[in-house]
C-alpha cells in the first residue's frame, strides 16, 4: 500500500490551535472515536432515527460547506460538486467518485468506495453510510440555488458496502 501526505491545505491557529482547510475550520478525530460516537448514538435513537436527524445535519452543512468553498475558490455549478467529492475524499470518508450529474434535471449518482463507516462496521446486512446522504443533497440544493434554480432535490442510498454482495455504495441524488 503507497501512502502519501494529505492533498488538502491544512493550517492551525498557533494562538487558538484551530485547524482550517480552505474557507472553514476543521477537527481532526481518530476514525474510530467519531464513529463509536455515531454507534452508541444510533444504539440509543435506533438507526432510523438518527439517519433522519443525520440528514437534515448534513444537508445544512453541505449547503453552508458548498456555500464558502465556491467563494474560496471562485467555483460554480458542477465544479463545486467535484470539489465537494475530492475534499470528502481527501478527509478520510472514503473514496466518493461522481457517476453522473445533471444540474438541469437536479439528479447525480455517486459511488462510494472504502467507506470510514464500513471499515469499521463490517458487512452488517444493512446501510451504515446514511450519514452521507443529506450530504449530497444539501450540496446539490446550494448550487441549484446560486445559479437561481427554483428546483430542489432529495437523496438516498441505494446500497452499501456493508451489504452483502457490495463492495461499495451507491447514493443517487432526484428532484423532490
């Protein structure tokens, strides 16, 4: 296995000690501590539940994360998602990889390849990565909103990884 050095810009406040990749500050936790926190709280909600909370989470913050990194960096439309996916993929979540995107129609396929989640989990017989799926949304949605489309959209995972006969996940992005 190569390994190389993280391909993010990664600064820390040396007066605060605060962590900033691009436009927005950043934590740095250890795989297994972030993820033992999501199983003990989707033990208590059940994972139903959670994924529902999850999804509203994570649409807010793909929205505000898309938001100021098309700022940053002076992107637009599909760009932004590309961005979105590379800088996911670069902290660590897994590996997620555009199939498809139409900003016209407001649909997207992704793939997601070596999930954080399924590394740790295993082969479960059902979904683990649902923490993602308003992710793709909320980032979807940003950018339909910055080029003035009224159009609005919805995800959801396919499959996973930690099913059996998968490899990896698929999420698809649609209109509501």
């Amino acid at each position: 296995m190569a390994k190389t050095a993280p391909q993010l810009p990664i600064e820390v406040d040396s007066e605060t000690g605060v962590w900033t990749t691009d436009a927005l500050p950043m934590l740095y936790v250890p795989r297994h501590f972030f993820v033992n926190n999501h199983i003990g709280i989707e033990e208590v909600l059940g994972a139903e539940a959670y994924a529902e909370i999850l999804y509203k989470a994570g649409y807010k913050s793909a929205w505000h994360w898309c938001e100021k990194e098309a700022e940053c960096h002076g992107l637009q439309g599909v760009a932004v998602f590309e961005h979105y996916m590379k800088r996911l993929s670069q902290r660590g979540w897994g590996l997620f990889e555009i199939e498809a995107i139409d900003l016209d129609k407001g649909t997207a396929s992704v793939r997601l390849k070596h999930s954080a989640f399924v590394y740790v989990y295993g082969k479960v017989g059902r979904k683990v990565d649902y923490m993602f799926t308003g992710w793709f949304a909320g980032a979807m949605d940003q950018i339909l909103a910055a080029k003035g489309s009224p159009l609005r959209t919805v995800a959801e995972q396919v499959y996973g990884g930690s099913e059996e006969g998968h490899d990896d996940g698929l999420f698809v992005v649609k209109p509501l």
